[in-house]
C-alpha cells in the first residue's frame, strides 16, 4: 500500500489521501490540484482538452506518421505478424484515415462515432474534431500478443505536390497534435525514395513541437539503394529533418527494411539487424516507462498551464473597467510578444514555457479579455506545492512498483522472431563465433598466430608482458582495449602468456578490430585447452 507522503495513523496522509497504484495517484492529482487551474483559466479551449481516466489508464500507444507509400501500414503488420480489420496497402495513398489498432477478445472494427463515446478508449475528448474526422476514424481490435502490451495508430499518407492543396475536412495538423500529446512513441516513417518534406508533412511534423523526446525517425526501404547510395539518402534525411525539427541535437535514425520480404541489396544486411534490433528494444521498453511518461507529461502541462493562468490574469488587469475596451484588447494581443517578457521577468519563468505567440494571438481575437478571470495565487500554489512535493513522492512510487512487479515487455509477433537461437542477432559472430563447433575456434589460425609467438623469444614456453605488448600494440587499439584482452587471455593470472594465451589474445584483437565487443568474462568455448585441463585437475 502506497500513500504520496509520510503517512500518519489511519494510513492516510494529511490530506486523507490514500493510493493504491501509480496511475490512480496521478489522476487524482490532476483531479484535485491542476484540472481547477485548468478550468478557471479556458485552458482546454487555448491548448488540449481535459484529461480523463482513460487518457491515465490505458497502454502505451505508438503513432506512425509519413508520407504515403513510405510503409506505415506495413510496418504495423510487420510488427504484429497478421493482417489487421480495415488495413489496405498499396502503392497509392490507401489509409484515408486514422486506424487505433488495439487489443480485443473478438476480431473486429469499431466506428470513430461509437468510439468516442467509449469511456474506456482514451479518444473520448476527438470529438470536437467533428464528422469529418470521426468518419475517417476506426479502432481495429484484434486478439494479438504485441497488442496485449502497446497499441498502435495509423495514419493517413500524408500527401506531397499538388495533392496537398486538397482540404481532408478537418483540422489534420492539430489531430496529430492531440495524438502526440498522449502518445509514448512518434514514428516518422521515410521512404528512400521519397525524402522530400512537403508543406503539410511539415505541418505535421512542427504539430509535434515540445514532444521531442517522443519522435524516432525510419529510414524505410533501405534495402533498395547501394551502401553508397544509402550514405547520400541518410544525408539528405538529415539535412531535410534539420530544416524542420529546430533542435541542436540529432534525431535517432533507424535503418532498414521492415517487411517480411527478402532484401534487395544484402549488403548492409548486419546493419540492417542491428538497427532493427535497437527499434524493437525501444519499443519494447513502453510499457516499463509508461508511468514515467504520464508523470512527465503531467508535469508539461503544468507548467503550459501555470503560464496560460499568468496570460489570462495578466490581460484581464490590463483592461479599462469601463470605455476603451476593444482598443485596449487590439493594443494588447499586438504587445502579447512584450507581454511574454513582462511575465518571464516577474515570475522567473522560462521562454521555453511559453505558448506559440501567433497562435495565442490569433485565439484572442475572439475572447473579451473584460471577462477573463483575475490571478488566483491559492490556485497556483496548489500546483507548486503539486511539482515541488508529491511529483517526487510520486517518482520513489514508480521506482517501488517496478521493484515489486516489472511491467512486461513487448512481446510476441516480431519481437519473438529472432531473439533465441542461430538467428538471434550477433549468433556465431565476433565473442560467439564458434561457440557450438567440436573445435576451439582460435586453432583455426593458432599456426599463424605460433609464428608470431616464436619470434618474440619465449622462455620456457612462456613470452613476458613486456615482449607481448610490443605485438599487441601494432594492433593501434587503445590502451585500455588491449588491458582487457590482455586480462581475458592470461588464464592463470602469471604475467606472462603461453602459446594458446597468446594466440587467445591475438583472436580476441581480431574480434575487436571486425567491430564486436569484447566481454567481461571469456566465455567457455574460448577457454584455451590447457587452461581447461588444468582446471579439471584436482
């Protein structure tokens, strides 16, 4: 039994709050300490409607986003190992809208009307987008294991050239954006044959902004082009990117060819894996920090809403109390850029804090600032007292319940495919290479490797440290690399190295020199054969 802070006689804390979970903890506090801040100050009508029980409740959710024919919809079926209700793939734009794939006993499509009136489903607050939207909007349920841990949405092409100028019916960019604010994980999805950003790619992309941490990139595809076409593609991805997400640090770009079709060019096969491999364990890691993210983006919109209340408040005191309002109102959404300096310096807040100037003005026009409401200080210090105390109560929370019971990785569909057996990544490469053969590997070359041995004047079958590490060095691994080999190769911890050490060795700086890791501890298969009889020895 958790309670947020120390808690007196009774099990309850000064306040009778009492919490069973992680996640009942952080609806409540956003019921009882920012949703009134939130309503006194028209937040949900500037910048994203009320959370609710489900928005706190439900799994980890992955959005796709790019660019028609770039393999949204057949990433999904990659990851999910079966076809989905309502998928259609083509070359053509064929996802005309959005599809929440989830998890159901019973295979089937549920309508975005029925499903935004389902308070279990957290797209309840889509419906202010309208018709429009919610008749291009399907939840696809179906029973699959990838689907019992993460759920995924996927979204229309987004269109490029001409096709852009079509209206879809609603507000597309800011249907993305309420996605990304609820979302664990924003895929941009990337053809390298198309890695051209149009407008309304941008549009989307720039929905997206103060959600950074969210969004990893894909390079799809990339089985089609060459080693050195595939440098020039991931060049040109970046400095198209760059142009957009306006940060000094690198978006994460993954590799590869996410389809169960053999690849094109082999080539980059092992890159290709490993890529493939580090987006898996992403994405396998949601729901261990689905608690985590909640509690962040808890703590984000907080501090937008803290800001918006000190805007408002601030627009209301400015008002005339009687004649001149309208001209005030003008002089002040003009002057809201100063505005945000005045507050930045009385209230040491971030600029970073702040909403998007245009928008914010373009939103006012249609308020009567007279009616604002004025500063209510009690409302925020119930949120300071909320980020200063009970986030941090609630941080030592997350950390014990993923003590007393981990939350289960992704598994299932391609996750299952290659994690065991000859087909795992890395099986029978660089440390485990002949790691199921009758034969110890390092005999394959130990000829080559006894003639080196021979020249650096053994004694008594045995080369001194000093004489080993004149060889080792021509290698040009750093220092502290050849420490660990020479650490791992000297089995009975004598100093010196015999002629099976040292050939250990000279394998070991092979492994290293072909880009593998080395280990912490030498594994069986490479102990050398003396090594081993002698520790059979009683």
């Amino acid at each position: 039994m958790f309670s947020w802070v120390k808690q007196e006689q009774g099990g309850r804390n000064k306040e009778g709050e009492m919490y069973q979970t992680v996640t009942e903890g952080l609806q409540t506090l956003y019921t009882k300490k920012l949703l009134p801040l939130e309503e006194t100050y028209l937040f949900h009508d500037f910048h994203s409607p009320a959370l609710e029980a489900a928005d706190f409740q439900s799994k980890p959710m992955v959005l796709l986003v790019g660019q028609y024919s770039t393999g949204k919809t057949t990433f999904i079926r990659y990851l999910l190992e079966q076809d989905f209700p309502g998928m259609r793939i083509g070359p053509e734009p064929t996802t005309d809208g959005f599809i929440a794939v989830m998890y159901g006993e019973n295979e089937g499509v549920v309508p975005g009307n029925a499903l935004v009136v389902d308070p279990k489903k957290p797209f309840r607050k889509l419906n202010a987008f309208g018709n429009s939207f919610l008749n291009r909007f399907i939840c696809s349920q179906m029973p699959n294991q990838v689907l019992q841990s993460i759920s995924i949405i996927d979204t229309p092409g987004i269109l490029s050239g001409e096709k852009q100028r079509i209206s879809r019916g609603y507000d597309f960019a800011e249907v993305l954006r309420w996605f990304g604010e609820r979302v664990d994980r924003i895929i941009l999805l990337f053809d390298a044959h198309k890695l051209d950003i149009s407008d309304e790619f941008s549009e989307a992309i720039r929905a997206f902004k103060g959600q950074d941490d969210k969004i990893r990139v894909v390079l799809n595809k990339a089985d089609q082009v060459d080693t050195q076409q595939l440098m020039r593609v991931y060049g040109a991805l970046m400095w198209s990117l760059g142009k957009v997400i306006n940060t000094p640090e690198v978006v994460r770009v993954y590799l590869g060819s996410f389809w169960a079709k053999p690849l094109q060019n082999t080539e980059n096969r092992r890159l290709f894996e490993a890529e493939s491999q580090d987006l898996f364990r992403d994405i396998q890691s949601l729901p261990r920090n689905a608690a985590l993210r909640k509690l962040n983006d808890l703590i984000k919109r907080a501090r937008l809403a803290k800001v918006h209340a000190y805007i408002i408040s601030y627009l209301k005191k400015e008002m005339p109390s009687l004649f001149g309002r309208e001209k005030k109102k003008e002089e002040l959404i003009m002057r809201l850029p100063e505005i945000y300096t005045i507050l930045q310096r009385e209230h040491h807040i971030s600029p970073g804090d702040f909403p998007n100037v245009a928008k914010m003005q373009d939103m006012l026009q249609h308020y009567d600032f007279s009616k604002f409401p004025s500063l209510k200080m009690k409302l925020i210090e119930s949120v300071d007292k909320m980020l200063a105390n009970k986030i941090a109560v609630l941080m030592a929370m997350i950390r014990e319940e993923e003590s007393k019971q981990p939350p289960a990785m992704v598994s299932g569909g391609a996750f299952e495919g290659s994690q065991d057996g000859p087909f795992g990544q890395g099986y029978g490469e660089g440390i485990s290479a002949g790691a199921d053969a009758d034969d110890w590997i390092v005999s394959r070359d130990k000829h080559r490797y006894d003639e080196l041995f021979y020249t650096l004047m053994p004694v008594n079958g045995k080369i001194t440290g000093v004489n080993a590490k004149k060889e080792m060095m021509s290698s040009r691994l750093p220092n502290t690399v050849l420490g660990k080999i020479w650490k791992l190769a000297d089995c009975d911890r004598d100093g010196m190295l015999d002629d099976e050490e040292f050939a250990l060795a000279q394998h070991l700086i092979k492994v290293k020199l072909e880009g593998y890791e080395l280990p912490t501890e030498l594994p069986p298969h490479l102990v050398p054969r003396q090594a081993q009889r002698a520790s059979s020895t009683p």
